[in-house]
C-alpha cells in the first residue's frame, strides 16, 4: 500500500478513469490510517450537548467552510427525533457580522469574537481545518480553552496548532485538500447519522 502521507501525491493524469481510480484508492488508504481513538468521546460530547440543550458552533476556512454550513443541516434536522433536537449553529453564515468583525478587528478574531458573542458554558466548538494552521481557527480555540469549552477538531496535514490545541481531535494524515475535504464531510456525516439513530 502506498504511503498517502507523501507530499504532492502523483496521480496518473492521461486518463481520468485511471485518475479517478486512483484518488478513490488514496481517499481510501487515508480513512484506514485514520486514528479513531477520539471518536466514542466526540460522540458523549455530542450527546451532552443535545442532553443539556447547549449548542455547537462550527466554523472553517474555504472548503472546510462550506462543511461547516453542512454540518448544520445534518446536525439540526438530520439529528431530530420526537426525543432529541441538536442545536448547532455555523459561524461562516451569518456574512455581514463574519466580514464586519474582520474588516473592523482582525480576520484572526472572525471565530473567536462571535464565541465571545454567543458561546455558553455549556456549549461545544467543531472546528474544520484541513491545514490546521490557521489564525482564526488557532484563535478560536484559544478562546474556547481559556473558557474551559469543549473544543472538537477536524485536521489534516500535520494538523497544525488546531490538532494540539483542541480537546478532542480526528486527523487526516494525507497532503490533498480534496480527500481531506471528502473524509472530513464523511465524518460529519458519521457522526450525525449515528447519533441520530443512537436517539430515534
């Protein structure tokens, strides 16, 4: 099996059948390297939030940004059931607070001042960065840490200071956006659907 942690993986590029066989293959070399060991906790969390009534905000930067405007719609109505409503809130969709926070303070603090806005104690933070490395994201959980808030990792890469910082974490150890991206929805997909069926 080849090593998907290699830098800038090669793929074949004269035919997109054999190209797309190939990201296939690596996407699904990646997921088996995967560490799971803090999933069964990302999953209490979780459970903790919808039992308490407490929220979780997601965030994330680009692609990772639309995820966590996805994360939304299979969290709140994916995860409801005549017991159970998960709250979750995505920090990326409100535009005009995102754009006026870093416009007037600083794009490092888009994340962390909506936490200071809106965060409770009893909420939880999911957090997706295929770099690991960025400023708001690092921001962000530095605020969540200072405020002894759960704080939930999706990382790539070498993960970054998010993959250190935060309190639990799944890390996807490959160089290619695209199949971070991929593994990333797929987990939140997971994650949603099992614990929607864990309280049907």
């Amino acid at each position: 099996m080849s090593d998907t942690r290699d830098k800038n993986i090669e793929f074949n590029v004269s035919s997109v059948t054999e190209f797309t066989q190939e990201y296939f293959q690596a996407m699904s070399d990646a997921q088996k390297e995967i560490d799971l060991s803090d999933l069964p906790e990302i999953i209490k969390v979780i459970q903790d939030t919808i039992d308490s009534g407490s929220t979780v905000y997601s965030m994330g930067n680009g692609g990772s940004s639309a995820i966590a405007d996805h994360l939304v719609c299979d969290f709140t109505k994916g995860c409801f059931t005549d017991n159970s409503k998960l709250k979750s809130f995505s920090l990326n969709s409100n535009t005009p607070l995102f754009t006026a926070i870093s416009n007037d303070l600083s794009y490092k603090e888009s994340f962390s001042k909506q936490l200071e806005y809106y965060l409770d104690d009893s909420d939880v933070i999911l957090l997706i960065s295929s770099s690991g490395h960025s400023d708001n994201i690092v921001h962000a959980i530095d605020y969540a840490n200072q405020r002894g808030i759960k704080s939930i990792t999706l990382t790539g890469f070498d993960g970054g200071d998010a993959k250190i910082k935060s309190s639990l974490n799944i890390h996807v150890s490959i160089d290619n956006y695209g199949i971070i991206e991929d593994i990333h929805q797929s987990l939140v997909h997971v994650i949603a659907q099992f614990v929607y069926l864990k309280n049907k």
